[in-house]
C-alpha cells in the first residue's frame, strides 16, 4: 500500500530557519502541508516569511533547551524536527585554533542539537508521525585540512544522531541525519570569494573544480537538500532511523 508524504496538519519545528538550508526545508515542509515554526536569532526575525511563526532562541546557550520545552508546550504538539542550526567557521589548522572560537561553535553545532531533541521528545513521542531531521556533513565521515572544529563538530552530531535514535526510538520517534557535500549556496560563494581574495582560485575554478570531484558533475542544491529532508520527515521513510543520508552528487 503506497505511504503518504503528505505533511498536512503537522507541526514542524525548524532550527536555523531562516536562511540557507533551513529555509529550503522550511519551505519544502510547508509545502507538503505542515505548520512551520522557525527557530533562529531575534535578529533574523526580518527574514522569515509571514506565513511561519518565530521563536527566538540562541541555541548556544545553556537556558536553550528549556526555552524549547516552552516552545513545544505553546505549540501543544511537535511532529517534525529539524535541527537545522549550525555554524561553519573559517578555516583554521590545529596550530591556529582558537578557544573562544572552538566552544562557541561547539555549542551551537553540538549543544544546540541535543538542546533542541531533547526539548521537543516528550511532544515527538505523543506523535504518529514523529521525525527528526539533523543536519550533519559529509565532514562527519571524513576530513579536510584546516577545518579540525567543524570536522570534529560535525563527527558530533551524527553521534548525538545515533544515540537519539536509540534513546528516542521505544517512544515511536525516528531520528536521522543528512549529510550533504558542497552546495551550491550563495554561502558557498562566499566562501570561495574570500578565498580567492586570500590568494586561492578564482570562484569560477573552484566551483568548477567542486563539480569534478562529483559522479553527476555537479553541485547538489538547496533543493535536492530540501527533497531528502521531506523524505525523512515523510512515512516514506518509515523505517529509516539512526541513518545518515548523503546528499552530494556522487562524490568520488
């Protein structure tokens, strides 16, 4: 018997909202039905579309988690999670790091993640559909030179992914993870942009050289991100939990 993917009626919680990834999603889910409320700093409260309610939280600190519980309790039920919010700071080799810079990435990556099941699990278990989406990284599965805090941020979350999937999986909740490669952002290009200011390839050659590294030859969007998401927050997914999706082209 074919399962549905509609999301109609369901209350989703969306960390990290507002731009990027978490708009995408955002948008994705609503579009299948559900009710959004995004999660992210007041002062990106500009950003969000009318249509989503907002709730402003700073996911890196230590009241967060119980600022969600309250969130959950206002909306009275949570069915879908994503936990969307995350940094990616510059990037720096081992002899380069910084302290203050480690913990406050630490905190919204790691911390904000487990603040953010943790405060919605009791509403997720009262749920038929019960999903939670983290947003992890192909850095979660490997390396790259200079970028040690978010490699080690990111190996993180799918170890917060796994466990709360067997934490939350006796109460009906599914817990799962994309992990997507390079994507074709304006936050990439950013990237690459300053990059290139600081002697690397031109934006054009690194982008270039991103989509060979690829078996489609390409860049993944915010849109092949945003369809996985819907995926796992669907019963199509039914029997998926402590799983990590890639979502990078096919990269070699």
């Amino acid at each position: 018997m074919p399962v549905s993917q509609d999301l109609s009626g369901l209350n989703a919680i969306v960390t990290g909202g507002t731009s990027g990834l978490g708009r995408a999603i955002a948008n994705r889910l609503a579009a299948s039905g559900a009710n959004i409320t995004i999660v992210d700093l007041k002062e990106r409260h500009k950003t969000t579309a009318k249509e989503y309610s907002f709730f402003a939280c700073d996911l890196s600190l230590p009241d967060a988690k119980e600022k969600l519980v309250k969130l959950a309790d206002e909306l009275g039920s949570v069915d879908l999670l994503v936990a969307n919010a995350g940094v990616v700071p510059p990037w720096r080799g081992l002899r380069e790091v910084d302290g203050k810079e480690w913990m406050q990435v630490m905190a919204v990556n790691t911390w904000g993640i487990a603040a953010s099941i943790g405060a919605c699990a009791d509403k997720l278990s009262m749920s038929d559909h019960a999903s939670v989406i983290v947003m992890a990284s192909i850095n979660g599965f490997t390396a790259h030179a200079s970028q040690v805090l978010y490699t080690a941020s990111k190996h993180a979350v799918i170890g917060i992914t796994r466990a709360a999937a067997l934490d939350l999986g006796p109460m009906g909740v599914r817990v799962n993870a994309l992990a997507p490669g390079p994507i074709l952002t304006d936050a990439l290009i950013a990237r690459v942009t300053q990059r290139h200011k600081e002697g690397g390839p031109s934006v054009e050659d690194a982008i270039a050289n991103l989509k060979s590294e690829t078996a489609l030859k390409k860049l993944a969007t915010e849109t092949d991100v945003a369809n996985a998401a819907h995926y796992l927050a669907s019963d199509a997914s039914g029997g998926m939990t402590g799983s990590v999706l890639p979502v990078e082209a096919g990269l070699i």
